[in-house]
C-alpha cells in the first residue's frame, strides 16, 4: 500500500475561544442571508482541510471525524481528486451528457459497474445526490416490475426530496410539516439488535417478521422494491443481525421484487469493503450511491441489472447537471486513491483501533448501551444507566466537549442518542488516537 503523505500538520491545535472572531464575523453575515432552516452543528467556518485535520479560518485545526458526514473518506484535498478537476475545468466544465456527451461519464459507469456486487451485466445512471439516486432507483423498480408500493423500514434515511422524506423515518427535522408524501410507501420492522423486544431473535427471522407484514399489509404482488440501508445512517448505523439481509434479498428475488440497496452512506470503502451488502454476499438489483463516490464534489449513481436499467424509455433518465465532467473526473480520482492506499483494508485498521478503545470503556462505563458498526463507519449508543433508555442529553453533551477540545464529531439516531464516527479513511494512526482519547474524556465528564 502506498504511503499517504499529508499537505497540513497532522495535529489538533485550539488557539482560542470559539467561535473566533473571523466565524462570529460570517455567521453575522450568514444570519442575514442564509434562511434558518439549514443548521451546522459546528460553529466555525472552515478554511482548509486535509487528511484527518479541518482548518477554521480562525486558526484552530480540528480533528475531523465526520468527513462531511462520510464524504471525504479520500481527504479533503487528495491530490488525485485536486489533480483531475484540476485539468476538467482547463477543458470545460459542463455540456450535459444528455446533449453532448463526454468519456469522464462513460469511465465512472464502467468503474461502478466493475465495483458494485455481482458478476452480472449492469448499467448506471449518474445524478448529483444521494436522494436523486434513491429516487431514481425507485423510478426504474416502478416502470420495470409494473408495480406501485415501495418497502423502507423503521429508523431508514433516504433523504430531503418530496419521495424520499416520505421513505424516511424519522420526522424531526426531515419531514415535520412537508408533507403530503408521496403514496404506496410502507414501513416495516428493521432489525435493530440492541433494541429487540426479543433479543434471541435472529436476522432470518427479524426478515420474516417483516415479510410477514408485507405479506399481510401489501401483498408481495403489488410490491416494486424493497429498499434497504446495509447499514442505516442517520437512523444510528444500525448494523441488522446477520442473516437479516440475505433472507430479504433472496425473498424479493422470488417473488419478483427488485431489492434496492441504499449505499450512499456506507459506500466506497466506508466499512472495509467496497460496499456495505458485500460483508453477507449480498448482491442487489440495484445499488444507490453517493457521498463518498467523488472525494466531495456532487456526484451520486444508480447501478443495476442490464435488464431493468435498459427497460426505461429513453429520456426517462437524466437531468442537467447529472454526471457532471467535473464530478466525474474527481470520481475516477478518488476511486483510483481508494484502490492506491487501499483504503478497505485501512477502514478495517480504523475499525480494530476503534473498536478495542470503545468496547474497553464501555466495559467500564455505564451509559455506553450499545458500541456497533463496520470498518470506519462506528457508533456509540448513550443510555441512562442501568437502562436501555436513550440518552440524548448526554450525547450532545458530548459533542459539545469534543467541538471544545478540537474534535468533530456527529450525533443520529431515531433517538438522537448515537455519537457516530466517520473518520476520512486516510486519517492517520496517531491522529485517531488523539481523537479517541478526548472522546474518551467527554464520555466519562458524563458518568
């Protein structure tokens, strides 16, 4: 494997209070022009960022363990990625592929379809976010089955847009007071092992109870897809109890029912494989993909079976902006960095280094509930102690005492208890080290 070398100091620096006066100074200028609606969970302003460190205009470096929640997993800056947009935008930086078309779109279909799980022959769409690729994958499972009801699942996150809020689970802040939704969406239970009524319960059979109200609720014939998170995001990266998985995948394939993987968040490298559905063998119809997919430029995909891909008419697919050159040159950059440093077999590295920190104080530490996850994608669930309560009031806590001593972190879950960690899969050894021990420290200000 290569050796990662690094443009910034690899190291956390507070120089003072913060926000500091450069951030205070944007955020008055923002509170006048940026409707309320967004938030940021971090108030600074970010000046430069590379590897595992994040820059604020202040001064501060910060150790980044969101990665733009699991979109830089190549770096901020990789030079790969910096190199290719470097040269796209020399040449042109848009011409729609829809009206005249470029190789950079054509080499990112070939790479996801080379990628992606399964040996069989595939087809790919590129749009601009995760959402857009949800949607789109439920458009093509629509038009190729003939059928209307789409499947999501408790604690599931597919996005902002009018169809994918409506696929969401969770209502504040995603979809309290946008609504109506779209129709012939129906939840189902998810396997969240921490949180069994029955904790023998076993993934096959966690699926069949959600066959079941399948069964019971839609009947499978009027089913187009299935749509599953491999790991679920925002909703507490819920890793199902194994099993789970595979016994949907291989009911829907039965019956007729395309099963959709959502891998924006889990994708590319993300949790020591190239795609989350791989650690069971999971091969899915079709396979949604997004953030970490163009180390940070917007870029996001669909890739499935030749047969359902090819089924739509044409013009059915597309949008101005999809597959952008630009995008798609820092996509063939950072698909050829996380093949240079192997950046798999670094997330499993990230995973053993974590873990063992974690699990040790969790031993030790009582409102630790749960500590799950997969190569770098990881969390912490916070409960009261001596309960399976959620504790929200601790898990801000701590991201507040982490964003003190230079460290970012992000915070889900249907709760709103799950400190979740996203580290740029390029972080440095020593760097994460630093950054569990204040982690460490702010879990135990709570005990």
């Amino acid at each position: 494997m290569a050796e990662i070398q690094y443009r910034l100091e690899q190291k956390r620096r507070i120089v003072g209070d913060f926000p500091g006066p450069k951030s205070s100074a944007l955020n008055e200028r923002r509170q006048a022009v940026v409707a309320s609606g967004v938030a940021s969970g971090v108030p600074v302003y970010a000046a430069d960022a590379d590897g595992g460190i994040l820059h604020d205009v202040d001064g501060n470096s910060f150790i980044d363990l969101a990665a733009g929640i699991a979109v830089t997993g190549v770096g901020a800056s990789a030079p790969a990625v910096v190199g290719a947009v470097k040269e796209q935008v020399e040449h042109f930086t848009h011409s729609c592929f829809m009206v005249t078309p470029y190789e950079g779109y054509v080499r990112v279909a070939e790479l996801l379809n080379e990628l992606t799980p399964g040996d069989h022959e595939k087809r790919s769409v590129l749009f601009n976010s995760g959402a857009e690729a949800v949607e789109n994958a439920v458009k093509v499972a629509r038009l190729a089955t003939g059928r209307d009801a789409i499947v999501a699942f408790d604690h599931a996150y597919h996005g902002r847009t009018n169809l994918t809020m409506g696929l969401t689970a969770k209502s504040m802040p995603y979809k309290a007071n946008f609504g109506p939704f779209a129709p012939e969406i129906y939840r189902v239970p998810m396997s969240y092992p921490y949180r069994e009524e029955n904790p023998e319960i076993t993934g096959p059979e966690a699926a069949q109870r959600a066959i079941l109200a399948i069964e019971k609720q839609i009947g499978a014939e009027s089913v187009a897809a299935i749509l599953l998170e491999p790991i679920q995001g925002e909703g507490g990266f819920i890793v199902p109890a194994e099993g789970f998985m595979p016994a949907l995948a291989d009911w829907a394939k039965e019956k007729g029912i395309v099963f959709i993987a959502d891998e924006v968040q889990s994708g590319f490298c993300r949790t020591g494989a190239w795609f989350a559905s791989e650690h069971e063998g999971v091969v899915p119809d079709i396979v949604a993909t997004a953030k970490g997919i163009a180390g940070g430029m917007p870029l996001s995909a669909i890739t499935g079976r030749a047969e359902l891909m090819d089924a739509v008419h044409p013009g059915g697919l597309g949008g101005t902006y999809g597959g952008n050159p630009v995008a798609c040159a820092a996509a063939i950059g950072a698909i050829q960095t996380m093949k240079d440093y192997d950046l798999n077999g670094r997330a499993k590295q990230i995973e053993t280094q974590v873990m063992g920190r974690l699990r040790s104080l969790a031993r030790n530490v009582d409102i630790i509930g749960d500590v799950r996850g997969r190569g770098a994608m990881l969390a912490i669930e916070l409960v009261n102690p001596g309960t399976k309560e959620p504790n929200a009031e601790a898990t801000k806590a701590i991201a507040a005492f982490c964003q003190k001593e230079g460290v970012i972190i992000l915070t889900c879950g249907t709760y709103g208890n799950v400190v979740r960690l996203l580290p740029p899969l390029v972080i440095g050894e020593d760097l994460l080290d630093d950054a569990l021990d204040v982690l460490e420290a702010a879990i135990r200000a709570q005990v």
